[in-house]
C-alpha cells in the first residue's frame, strides 16, 4: 500500500471543486429514481421531460445534501446513443460530473494533451442565471462533464422544474448521508495505469493511494488500485484492474457483465454510519455480509494498537460493518449488494476518523463476502 506525499505542482489549468452530480442511463428513469428515495434516503429534486420541453430524453434528479444523482431514460425508440448504452451496459453511470472553477482553462489544457472532447464548452441559463459546461470522455464509455455554476442561484441545473414531494419519504427513517467520498472506476486487466496517466495528463490529478495484487489477494482473486485525486484532494476517483488469480475476481466479473470499463461504485460519506445502516436496512437495502471470524480476529488486533474505535464492536458486527485503521485513525465501511440486476454498479457507505485510505485491510474480508456471492451466482 502506497501513500503519495508528492502532489506535485500546483495546476496551471483552474481548479476542481468537488463532484457536482453523478449521471445515470437507465432504462426507466422514473422508477429508478423512486428506488433511491424510498431505499437510500434521496429526496425528489427536479425533473426534465415532455412537460418542461425536453422532447428526448426524460430526467429525474435526486439529492441528498450534497449528493445528486440523475436518471435519465431516452422517450425514442431508435436513440442509439442511450439505446446502445443500456443494451451494453444495463443500468449504469454514464457521467461523472465536477463543479470546477475557470472551465475554459481546464478545457484549453485538456484539448492541448489530446483529450477526446465529447461536446465544447456551452451555457444552459434560466431565472436563476447562468451555468456554462463541458464533456470530456475518460475510460470506456463514461464521461466527466465540468459544471462552472459560480454565476448561478438555482437549486441545480436550468431547465428542470422542481420535483412534486413524495408522501412516503417523511414515513420513513433518515439515512444522513452527506456526499460523495469517491468513485471507483473498473478496467480491463492491464489498462489501469494508462487511465491513471490520462487523469495525470489531461485533468493534472496526482496520485493519491495505491495497492497491488501482491497486497490485495484471497486464495482465488486480487486487485491493483491506483486512486487518482485533484491538487485539493476534494476529487477521488480510485482506478482498479483485476490481477490474475485462481479464480475470476470481482472487477473481472463487473468488466464481463458491464462490457468493458465503468463506474463499480460509489462512495457516500456519512457522520453517523450505525445510525445510517440501521435505517437503510430498515428501508430494506442489502449489504454484503462478513463472516464472524473476521471480527474475532479485527478484536485481537486492536487489543495491541494505539487506535480506539469509539463505537460499539458487537454493533458494527451486528451489522456487518467494516473497519480498517493504522496508528493516524480508522474508517468504517460497508458495500450494498449490486443496485441492479446486472452484477455491476454497487453503493459503498463510509465513515472517516482522522483516516483518508481506502480500505486496504478489508480488501481480503470484502473479496471473500463477495466470492460468496459470485459462488451462489454461478460466476467464481
């Protein structure tokens, strides 16, 4: 496991933000936006379709404090772009969007180094001003969209119309998750570090955190990880690529069944993880489970370390929550199983004490929870 202390210079080319909002293809937008409010705590925020205009595509924003996810769905029978995606792909992330400061900087540096640019520079404007964009193409079919909205006032993007409320949402419990911690993207075997160069190249990310299979390995399966990050380290985007092993590995698995290269899943930050997993467990979310050996084990660990976990052991077991620590802090961790039928994109809730890895000492426990589950799909 490899911690960067160089970011090297500070970018010539603006700066990135935060993650604005995560973009979703999917095959019934209005559904799949109902699912995350009712199971993950998401509030209805704002819809695009045949009413305001929108005459292709229907679009329903979600937004939990700081997270917004979109779904979009395509009304024409013959859209090859949204039509092959999900014939591909299933239900997928198809863009991965950055608020960023000085857009036409960013843009300008990225074409110079021969960045496939998907649509220049444009403004979209309403009552609540202005917000200009760009699209760039990053690994697969997957984009990073930067959003430029210091010149607007609007709750998110112009052209929606606020969402109606949903009567069930106050009926169930809160979840509290702030904002998107990182997002982590799959390769095929043998491309991760020229994604991690593109990153470098095109957008001046550094590297953050890295691991090899040589740490990251069960009996059957294992991993390299590059995680990539902006100067501000406010931007994670974690690269994975199988390594070869026994057996087929996880990322293998998603890149068999997604097609290629693509968002495995999301990361959501949250202050109170007991509290969150309860509820989402409430709304009826599944979690990969571990088995009890791997906190018999953590206990007798932690018994020699300097690090004190404040919550309460028999909960986090109870509820199947992971911890990785050094002698800096801890976080904890915990993955849903796939939030489709397809055995790609899943959600992962964590908790930061004063600790910014990734979870390395859980890649074991998380690999075998997961090799249970591809057993009983038939895919190990």
């Amino acid at each position: 496991m490899t911690s960067y202390t160089d970011k090297g210079p500070k970018p010539s080319a603006g700066t990135f933000l935060s993650f604005d909002h995560i973009t979703f293809y999917v095959g019934n937008a209005k559904q799949a936006a109902s699912y995350y409010t009712t199971r993950l705590g998401f509030e209805p925020l704002g819809y695009q379709g045949l009413e305001t205009g929108s005459r292709n595509y229907a679009k329903h924003a979600v937004k939990q404090n700081k997270i917004t996810f979109v779904f979009v769905s395509s009304y024409l029978p013959n859209d090859s772009e949204h039509g092959e995606h999900l014939v591909r792909h299933g239900d997928g992330v198809k863009d991965i969007a950055f608020e960023v400061e000085q857009l036409d900087e960013i843009v300008q540096y990225a074409k110079q180094r021969g960045a496939k640019i998907i649509r220049d520079i444009w403004e979209e404007s309403d009552e609540n001003g202005t917000v200009r964009f760009a699209t760039l193409q990053t690994y697969g079919d997957t984009h990073h969209t930067l959003v430029d909205r210091k010149h607007y006032s609007g709750p998110f993007l112009p052209g929606y119309k606020a969402s109606k409320p949903d009567p069930l949402l106050h009926l169930l419990p809160p979840i509290k998750l702030n904002f998107i911690d990182h997002v982590v993207g799959n390769q095929p075997d043998l491309q991760m570090e020229a994604v991690a160069k593109w990153y470098e190249q095109m957008l001046q990310f550094h590297r953050f955190w890295s691991v090899d299979d040589s740490q990251i390995h069960t009996e059957y399966s294992s991993l390299r990880s590059i995680v990539m990050s902006n100067y501000e380290e406010t931007v994670k985007i974690p690269i994975n690529e199988p390594a070869n092993g026994k057996k087929k590995s996880q990322i293998q698995e998603f890149v068999d069944y997604y097609g290629g290269a693509g968002v495995q899943h999301i990361a959501l930050n949250t202050d109170d993880i007991v509290g969150a997993i309860r509820n989402l467990r409430a709304r009826g979310m599944e979690f990969l489970s571990v088995p009890n050996s791997y906190y018999e084990l953590l206990k007798k660990q932690l018994q020699s370390s300097s690090t004190k976990i404040k919550e309460n052991m028999d909960v986090l077991q109870e509820l199947n929550i992971l911890i990785d620590y050094d002698e800096n802090g801890y976080l904890l961790q915990i993955f849903t199983k796939n939030m489709q039928d397809r055995p790609t994109l899943f959600i992962e809730v964590i908790q930061r004490h004063n600790h910014n890895g990734f979870g390395a000492g859980n890649f074991k426990a998380l690999f075998s929870a997961i090799e249970i589950e591809q057993e009983r799909r038939g895919n190990l």
